[in-house]
C-alpha cells in the first residue's frame, strides 16, 4: 500500500518538522498493527502484509490521521498485489515505488527500458550543451543525473545489460562532445581514465554495466539491520544501524580505494613516460573538477578555460594554440608555454597564484591587513654605503645590500597569530622540465619548498620572532 496524504508540501524545512510531528501516528499504528510493515519516507506512507491487515490497517489511518494533521486520501493510494481483488484503492499489480519498482521480472524490465532511454536521451541533450558550457554539462550529468540512476541500480537488482545504451551515449556521444576533439573510444584509455574517481585521476563516469552488481551489493549491506528489522529478524535501533553504516561505508572505501588504485597502475603502466607524469598528477590536482560552477562565489569557467584544463589534465594539447610564440618567435608548444622566458608566461602563472592568494586572504581577513611585495628583512634599513677601501669588504656590503633588498609576494597581518606578520613567497615550478623529468614531483616540490625555507629564510624568521624588540 502506497498511502499518500494531501498536504501541500512546502520547503525542506518544514516538510522535516512535519515528519517529526507525524512520529506519534507512526508509533501508534506500529503498536496496533503490529504484523503490518509500515515504512513511512517524510509524508508517503506505506504498508506491507496480508490483505486484511493492510485494510484495517489504512481504515484506522483515516480514523486518526487528521488528528495529527494527516489526511490520507483513497484516490491517491495504490494496492499492489499478485491478483486483483476488489477495494477501493487504486489496483495494480506493478508500481513505482520510492524511486524503485515493484512488480514481477518483465514488468521491471520493462519499466527500465523506458527508463534508461530516457536518461539516453538527456544525455544527448547534455552533449550538445557541453559544446558551449562544457563545465554546466559535466557538472549536471556528474552531480545530478548520474545519481538517478545509481539510485536504481541500488534498489532494483540485476539490471546491468540495460544500461549499455547510457554507457555507449556517454562513450561515444557525451565524452567527445566534452573534450571536443578527435576521440577515438577504441584506442584512447581516456574512457577508462574517465570512469576513475577524481582522486584517481578520473572524471568520475563509472561504466553503468559494470557498477550495477556492486552498487546493489553496497546497498543491501548498508541497510542489513534495517532489512532485517523489517523481516521480524532483529529488533531496530538507531545507534546498531548508524553502526552499521559506519562500519560498511569504511570497508567499502578501503576496498574502493583498492581496487581505483589498481586500474589507475594498470592505465598508467601503458602510458608513455611523460604522459604518465601527467595523469597520476591528476590525483592531485581535481579538485576544480568537483566544484559547483557559481558566478557568485567566482567558480565559473568558459568553455576555453574549461576544456583546455580537461585537455592538459590528460596530457592532451588543445587545438586552438597559436603556431609561433609571440615572445621569441619560436614554434610554440604547451611544453614551449611552460619554458620560455621572454613571452612573460611564466611570470603570469607566478602573478596569478600571487593575486589570488591576496584576495583570498582580503576577504576572510580585511584588506588592510593584506600587502603585496613586502621586504622579509623589514628590521635592517636599507643603506647606501660607500665603496669600502678594505679589500675583503665589497662582498660583505653588496651581500647586505641584496638582502635587504630581498622581497616576498604577500605579507598578511594575523594570520597564525595575532600582531604577526606572515609573509608568504611563491615559487612556479616546471614539474617536467629536463632536470626534473627523473625524479617524483612530490620531491622536487619539496626541495624547492626546502630551498625557499630553510636556505634562505628560516634563520632571518626565527631570529625576528625570539627577538623582543622586533
């Protein structure tokens, strides 16, 4: 029995602080109908058992439910059985329920067809989106449509052959359209690549014939204690199935985990050398990938910037790049873009990371606690010494003057501690660059990280802070 009432509902808020007043109905008709399963989900009420049972079940529903502020109505409910029998609900012997089906094998199979083609063809239409707003695209099929019918293949079992429509519409229809250029699904490993979470270096499209079994698995093994308090098997309580969750939700992370890992070795070790390099970097480095596109919050790409990202992301280059550098007139490359000294590239990247770390840190502080281009050694004024007559001293002048010279990239006032100044200096660094190419990219962060720090900052930082006077 699917018993819904017809209250109008409202916002989110207040359909939960009417679920809440609802409890004692609940608590009530359990009590009376004790043989009858009652799964109620917000306002929709639900009732599993004997005919007979379910009947009485509802009519002490009307009887009591305005009390409460429930009022079941017999035209909106639905009595699914394995036979007609007379009553005045409305009859079937198969039914939507709860965003699953109930009903026998062809009828399910039926009712996923239609379905699945449905969700073919919003594919298509958010392939032909993703040729002007490929970041919307991605994030609405990701986030939203993706989810459907994962909840399906949770709730309805051995569904999998009917998802190979969705999966070709996103291997051959929605994946190129994203990446707009010459994909070949046979011979590029970019669908297995995209079928990766993003901490894997993925786009996080897992293939819906393949996820199917594991994702039913998941379910049943997540609501066991709610299944088997259902069953009459247990007795239900709160604390054993936040408990359960728990400890099933971490066992299918770590085997997840596992496994993501697994195939990304695999993908990798087919991988040219370079274009491994690239792609484990992608674990790293998508988090832009997982962010909500918001003109508000400044998290909105064009479609260049966008696809361009998803093309390098995958050691990919974009087709639109000009032939020659305007810098030095050489022939331009990505590989060129990241090297060349005259065309003021490199300097940008240095310029960008320096500006938003200024704004990030105006809004979350003020702006008046937030400079660009402080000088580290603020205690030593800067003096113009003449030229000492001692042989050995023009080193020691030059080397003074230099460093007082020397200049960060943001100071910001009361960052780790009120009344200090921290003072932050970017560095960009080609991760592929010749000298680099043989050594990991976590090492060669840290050794720049090092040289910055300790060489040549550190002593000067800890002598400003144990001084009193400074």
């Amino acid at each position: 029995l699917y018993s819904k009432e017809g209250v109008t509902q409202g916002d989110p808020i207040s359909m939960f602080i009417y679920g809440l007043a609802l409890l004692p109905l609940i608590r009530q008709l359990k009590a009376e109908f004790p043989t009858v399963q009652q799964p109620w989900y917000a306002d929709d009420a639900g009732a599993g058992g004997k005919f007979d049972a379910i009947r009485r079940h509802f009519v002490r529903l009307k009887e009591i439910g305005p009390n409460f502020g429930y009022f079941p109505e017999s035209l909106k409910s639905i009595l699914i059985v394995p036979q007609y029998n007379y009553i005045e609900f409305t009859v079937k012997i198969c039914s939507q329920y709860l965003g699953g089906f109930i009903g026998d094998d062809i009828d399910s199979q039926q009712w996923i067809r239609d379905t699945t083609r449905d969700w073919e063809a919003a594919i298509t239409d958010l392939a032909s989106v993703s040729l002007k707003y490929p970041q919307s695209a991605y994030s609405g099929l990701q986030k939203s449509l993706q989810q459907e019918w994962q909840f399906v293949q949770r709730v309805v079992k051995d569904v999998g052959e009917e998802f190979e429509g969705i999966e070709r519409a996103l291997a051959c229809t929605f994946l190129p359209a994203l990446f707009n250029d010459n994909y070949d699904v046979a011979a590029d490993p970019c669908r297995q690549l995209a079928s990766l979470p993003v901490k894997h270096a993925g786009l996080a499209f897992p293939d819906p014939t393949e996820s199917t079994e594991a994702n039913y698995d998941a379910s049943i093994l997540v609501c066991s204690h709610l299944l088997a308090a259902f069953r009459g098997v247990d007795e239900f309580r709160t604390a054993d199935h936040l408990a359960v969750i728990r400890e099933v939700k971490t066992e299918l992370r770590q085997r997840n985990l596992e496994k993501n890992d697994s195939e990304l070795a695999s993908l990798a070790s087919k991988l040219s050398c370079d274009d491994r390099r690239t792609i484990l970097r992608g674990k790293e480095t998508g988090q832009w990938l997982s962010v909500l596109p918001s003109t508000v919050n400044g998290t909105e790409l064009s479609a260049q910037e966008f696809r361009d990202a998803l093309l390098l992301r995958y050691a990919r280059s974009p087709a639109d790049l000009p032939s020659h550098c305007d810098g030095c007139g050489q022939v331009f490359s990505v590989r060129h873009a990241l090297e060349c000294k005259k065309g003021g590239l490199v300097i940008c990247r240095h310029n960008e990371i320096r500006d938003e770390l200024v704004d990030l840190a105006s809004k979350a502080l003020i702006p008046s606690a937030v400079r660009d281009k402080p000088r580290i050694h603020s205690s030593h004024a800067a003096t113009e010494e003449k030229e000492p007559t001692d042989p050995s001293q023009p080193a020691v002048a030059r080397q003074r003057k230099n460093r007082n010279e020397d200049r960060g990239d943001v100071l910001i006032r009361g960052l780790w501690a009120r009344g200090t100044d921290c003072i932050i200096d970017v560095r960009i660094t080609d991760l592929d660059a010749k000298s680099n190419r043989s050594r990991d990219p976590m090492k060669v962060l840290a050794a720049h990280e090092r040289e910055k720090k300790k060489k040549k900052y550190l002593e000067p930082c800890l002598r400003l802070s144990s001084s009193p006077m400074e």
